[in-house]
C-alpha cells in the first residue's frame, strides 16, 4: 500500500494522469530519489519499465547514490538540491 502511495503521489507530481486510457509510458520525476519512500518507488519503477519513463531523480544527499541509482534506472537527469538550513528552534 505504501509503494501504490508513493508512485501514485510521483505520479501526480510529474503531472501524469491515473486513468488507465494513457497510451505510451508515463513521465516521472522522483523527488527525495534515495529516501525510504524514493526507494520504494523506484522499485515499483523497474518491476514497471515500460510503463514509466523517469525523466530526473533529486536528491538532498548522498550525491554518489543519486549518481548510481540516475544509472540504474536510466533517469535522464539528476540534480543534487540544496540542503535546507535546519529550522530555528
């Protein structure tokens, strides 16, 4: 159920419809890619390769991991984001 959250909310993200009438594979950007949740959507992207074409996969950290999972699941484009300073307490 989490993983069907996850691509759903990708999904939505990237501007995809969820009807089932789309012909060809869907567009995604996977944001926060080498979290817990970018990993579960990643592997519900490669059990689904014709299905989804991952158009950039971002990141926080971990620029190494961002570099082998672009590879691996053939993401046209990375980007390492800009960390956020921690909130005032």
């Amino acid at each position: 159920m989490r993983q069907r959250a996850a691509l759903g909310l990708v999904s939505k993200m990237s501007g995809a419809s969820t009807s089932k009438a789309h012909n060809g594979p869907r567009s995604v950007t996977l944001l926060g890619a080498t979290g817990s949740i970018g990993g579960s959507t990643i592997d519900l992207l490669l059990h689904a390769r014709d299905r989804y074409r991952v158009e950039a996969v971002v990141a926080s950290r971990n620029a190494g991991a961002l570099a082998a999972l672009a590879r691996k699941i053939r993401a046209r484009a990375l980007r390492r984001s800009p960390t956020r300073p921690a909130m005032p307490s």
